[in-house]
C-alpha cells in the first residue's frame, strides 16, 4: 500500500496546487511531500513537477502519469467499498441448532419474514432434544432453553418463558381432583425422558420450598411435540415450555394447572436464548439473524391463563 500512498500525495498536491494545502489535506509537512514526490520521481525516472517556479507546474510527463493515477486511486476506492459493503452485507450459509419444539412453534413462524428481509442468507436448520457443541458441530447459533456460564459464549435471551403444566378441557373434566402437585403422580402424565433416566418434576410453592416428584406417565417421548399432540388429545398432563403452548392457552384446547406453583423438568428456566460463539469479529449474517429473532420476540406477552 505505499505505492497507493505516494500516489494519493502526489494526486493530492496537484488538486490542492501547493505543498502546504496538500500537508494541510494529508496531515504532512510540506517537506514530507516534497520528499514523496522526489522519490517517485526519482522511482519512474521521469520529472512529474516543476519546481522552478512558486507555483507548481505539472510536466507533460506529469500531466499523463496524473490521469493514469487518479483511475488508480478510484478503482481501488471502488474495491475497497465494494469489501465494505461485502462485510456490512448479511451473506452466506448460516447454520442454527435448535430444540425441536422451539424451532417448531417459536421459531419458524419467523422465518418467512427473515428470509424476506435477507435474502442473502442461506438458513440451514438441525432440530434435535440434545445439546450440542457448537464449535465441533460447526453450528453458528444454538436456541436453546436454558442459560449457560460458559464464558467463551454470547448468551442473548430472546424470550421469557417459564414451562406450566397443562391438559385438556377433556382431560380436567375427567379428572376433577386433580389440585395439588402431590395429586399428580396418581393421574396419567405425558413425560420427556432421555436415554432411560428417570423422570423428576420439581415444583415451587408458595414459600419459595423446593419439591419433588416421581413421576412414571402414561407416555415417556424424547420429543416435546409428541407430548403436546398426546396433551391435545386428552392423553395426560404434560410439562411444556409456555411458549410452546401460549396459543393453546389462549384458545382453551389447553388449560394451564396450579398457576400458583412453578414447575421444571429438570433445572428452573425462564427463557429461551440464542447462544453463539464470542468473537471480536463476529459474523454480520449471526447478528442479524440474533438481533432479528430478539426483535420479533421482544415484548411478546405470553397468555398462559
């Protein structure tokens, strides 16, 4: 880039007309200049000013090399806008992991109008109930519910979103008794299990106490979405996200049970969250994908009755 910088010195020089505007324009001494253009004089064997008068006087020789100079100069600032621009451009593939029932009923809703507002971007999804390591796995974003502490990560909460216990109008009228968290391991319950293990329900009451329950349901589904169709069919009791069900809260194919306590599969979590990797340049195409999903979700009110 030295090259480019003794031409912009000497371009500069012949545009202002004096040294001293030309180190006025540059933040250069007069002489700093003058010793620029001598050097590139000296480079192309060619005089390019004439320095026998107060004024500078551009030579034939001048005149030619300053036309070919300043299409130099503006190619390269056109290049150099054009990698700007590239840069400031969501662009590329993007690949997001997401848990199934998010990216079902949260997530992709909002894709058609991402999509629209980039259509650079080339979304590639992976749904799946395990985690993943997004470095190894080469994931861009992980929306996931459930914070994290690892500090190599950006944690951005999207949403606010506790998981309720819910069943059906038709599951309740035939279960009327059913009030207390103790109650519910003597009714059917629709549970996610993973790899075998057993399946706890924690619950809060009123004073903040941790409880605990065993619970065996009357179906175990590694998937969330199993558990709600089953809940919609008036199968059981299940323990789902609230953004998942909000709709159906709504709507009343769902009623949400003992909103007075708070439940949790397994730790307490009350929101849904994009995490990416830390980076000092983090990709434009994962900020906007992030700053998008934080947008669409922002001030969501979730009716969970």
């Amino acid at each position: 880039m030295k090259s480019l910088d003794t031409l912009r010195v000497f371009v500069t020089t012949l545009r202002k007309g004096s040294l001293s505007a030309a180190g006025r324009a540059l933040s250069l001494s007069p002489a700093t200049i003058s010793r620029r253009i001598s050097a590139l004089e000296e480079e192309l064997g060619v005089q390019l000013v004439d320095r026998t008068s107060r004024n500078l006087k551009v030579t034939e020789g001048g005149k030619a090399f300053l036309e070919h100079a300043e299409t130099v100069l503006e190619a390269m600032a056109a290049a150099e806008n054009a990698a700007r621009n590239t840069k400031q451009r969501p662009e590329g593939k993007l690949r997001v992991h997401s848990r199934a029932q998010i990216g079902l009923r949260v997530v992709a809703p909002l894709l058609p109008r991402f999509a629209q507002k980039y259509p650079d971007i080339h979304l590639e999804f992976e749904l799946s109930e395990h985690p993943v390591n997004l470095v190894e796995q080469d994931f861009d974003v992980d929306i996931r519910t459930g914070a994290s502490n690892d500090s190599n990560f950006v944690i951005k909460r999207l949403l606010s979103s506790d998981e309720v216990l819910v069943a059906s109008p038709a599951f309740m009228k035939t279960h009327p008794r059913l009030k207390l968290p103790t109650d519910l391991p003597q009714v059917p319950c629709l549970v996610y299990r993973r790899d075998q293990e057993a399946t706890n329900w924690s619950w809060l009451d009123e004073a903040g106490e941790q409880h605990e329950l065993r619970i065996q349901g009357v179906l175990s589904a590694n998937s969330g979405e199993m558990l709600r169709l089953a809940a919609l069919g008036g199968m059981g009791v299940a323990l789902l996200s609230e953004a998942v069900v909000h709709s159906h809260l709504k709507d009343g194919t769902l009623l949400r049970l003992m909103p007075q306590y708070r439940f949790a599969v397994r730790a307490y979590s009350n929101g849904i969250y994009a995490v990416f990797r830390r980076s000092n340049t983090l990709p434009v195409k994962v900020r906007a994908f992030v700053d998008f999903l934080a947008d669409e979700l922002k001030g969501v009110k979730l009716e969970t009755g």
